[in-house]
C-alpha cells in the first residue's frame, strides 16, 4: 500500500512531546552486504530535518532494521519517517530496556514488522502544542488537528479503531503503555523477544 503522501508531509509542526530545543536525533545506518539487511538506528528527540536524513540514508538500502530510542518529537517529521518505513516494509524493534514514546511509538507501529521486549517502554498520548505566553511560561493544550493526522496514518497502517484510540486518548501529561499484552488486545501484529 502506497502511503507516502503529501498530506503526510504537511502536517502542521506540532509535538507530541512537546517541542523543545533539544538537537535533532541520532540517525546512523550500518550495512554489511547485500544479503544482510542494514541496520538503521533513531537516537533521540525527532526534531525538523529529521524526515530528510531518515529518507537520504534509506535510499542507500533495500531491506532495514530501525531500531528506535526516542521520547517522541515533532509530529510531521515523524509521520514522515513513519511513513517512508511503511512504504519501504522495513522492520521495527524497540529494544530491550529502550524507551519509544509519542511519535516514536507511530513511528514503531508502521514497520512491516514490528519487535518488541517485554522490557520495552512505549508509551502513546493525543499530540499537544507549547504556546509561548507573554510571561515567558509556555501553555501546553492537545492538538486536535495533530491527533487527527496520526488517527488517519494509523487507518492507512491498518489499526483498529481502538487501537487508534488508545494511541490518541491520553493527555499531554499522561502516557498509556503499550505492553505486549495490550498490544495483544489491540490487535496490534507483534513479535515479543525475551531480553534477545
């Protein structure tokens, strides 16, 4: 299924963990040979330039292992990882002890396959925004428009409604886990490693 649209790649920069200054993410691929599938590694925070630099290191690989580490980011970078990843059939894995949360964890979702360990942390809520108030404190409120783009890229990827809900549900300050159980019951397709 062809997912990678321009609508995707438009979304309005919204965070779902927040946007902060912090640098971009750690993005590193390791190849072998050709029979072998390239590692891809996402260390970090998604921030802008994040899509392009995922997309330039792809292109070098036919089959990929994404190994992701982040507590999310911005919402259009990571919808348009999200996205090249689908289009592409790589596979996903947080590993043992890794955390994966926010756009991370949609990021996850779209592999062709998709790992996880009983030790890995995801964590999903609605997007949000920060809002620079006048006294130099930020307001933070959900996104609806946000939460709504992730809700349509997670119909392409093929979630269930509440599957889709559970990933959009919870408040900026919350977060709802994804264990392999709950994954389970979302009817979310999951290989389970035990600490490999």
């Amino acid at each position: 299924m062809k997912i990678l649209n321009a609508y995707f790649f438009t979304v309005a920069a919204f965070a779902l963990a927040g946007h902060s200054t912090a640098s971009a993410a750690d993005i590193q691929i390791t190849q072998k040979d050709s029979a072998t599938p390239s590692i891809i590694d996402i260390t970090g925070p998604i921030e802008s330039g994040d899509a392009d630099r995922f997309y330039d290191l792809s292109q070098h690989t036919e089959g990929a292992i994404v190994f992701l580490q982040s507590p999310g980011g911005l919402v259009d970078e990571g919808l348009s990882i999200a996205a090249e990843i689908r289009q592409r059939g790589f596979i996903t894995i947080v590993a043992p002890g890794t955390e994966c949360h926010s756009i991370c964890a949609v990021i996850w979702v779209s592999g062709g396959s998709r790992l996880m360990d009983s030790t890995s942390m995801i964590g999903v809520h609605a997007a949000y925004r920060n809002q620079a108030m006048e006294d130099g404190t930020s307001l933070t409120s959900e996104s609806g428009v946000a939460s709504a783009d992730i809700g349509s890229f997670l119909t392409h990827v093929g979630l269930s409604r509440e599957a889709i809900h559970y990933f959009t549900t919870a408040g900026p300050t919350d977060v709802l886990p994804i264990t392999p159980a709950i994954a389970q019951r979302l009817d979310i397709d999951t290989a389970v490693t035990d600490g490999g």
